[in-house]
C-alpha cells in the first residue's frame, strides 16, 4: 500500500501534526519537511490515525456534518465515511492507489 505524498501534504495543511503521526518524539526539534520525513512515514501507521482522516477531510472541505447510515440513525462526519470507505478497499483487498486518484480527482 502507498500513500501519496500530496495526500500527506493536503492532511498537514489541515492542521495534522506529522511528527505525532509518525511517532516522533516531541522533543526532537527538526526543521518540518516532508523530505526529512519521508522515510518515517508508514502508510499502515498514518491511516489508522483519526487525526490524519479529521485534517484531510478539513483540508478537502468534507462537511462534519455528513450523514450516513450504518445499522440504523448514526450520523458521521465526512473524514469518519472516507476512512471507513477506505478501510473497506483495505479489507476486501481492493485497489488502494485507485482511491487516492479519485479523492485527489473529485477535489
């Protein structure tokens, strides 16, 4: 699985804080690029993250405010139904480049 790099780009300008992401200690002080960070960066880690999914779906204007059905009335946000949507390409071994294109495509 890869996860692109303008995708990471778009969730830290939403407000994700990509040292937390990656799990690099706070007291670290290193100058925030996406080069220095680019071999911390493991797509398995970032995506469990509900954070990196919340500053994306801020980033892309999803609205907080979607509604979708799961099992009866629950309401969700906008970045809880695209990380759901993903997780299912995830588990039916789906094609996860495909779902990066088309986010990027429809934004």
């Amino acid at each position: 699985m890869t996860l692109p790099k303008h995708i990471i780009e778009l969730a830290i300008e939403g407000g994700w804080d990509i040292k937390k992401g990656v799990g690099i200690p706070a007291k670290i002080d290193i100058i925030p690029s996406m080069q220095l960070y680019a071999s911390k960066v493991v797509p398995e880690k970032v995506i469990l993250d509900p954070l990196f999914w919340e500053a994306l779906g801020k980033r892309l204007g999803w609205s907080p405010k979607n509604s979708w059905k799961d099992s009866g009335d629950i309401r969700h946000a906008g970045w809880i139904i695209e990380a759901k949507r993903f997780y299912d390409i995830i588990l039916t071994n789906g094609n996860t480049d495909k779902f990066w294109e088309e986010l990027l495509e429809s934004n």
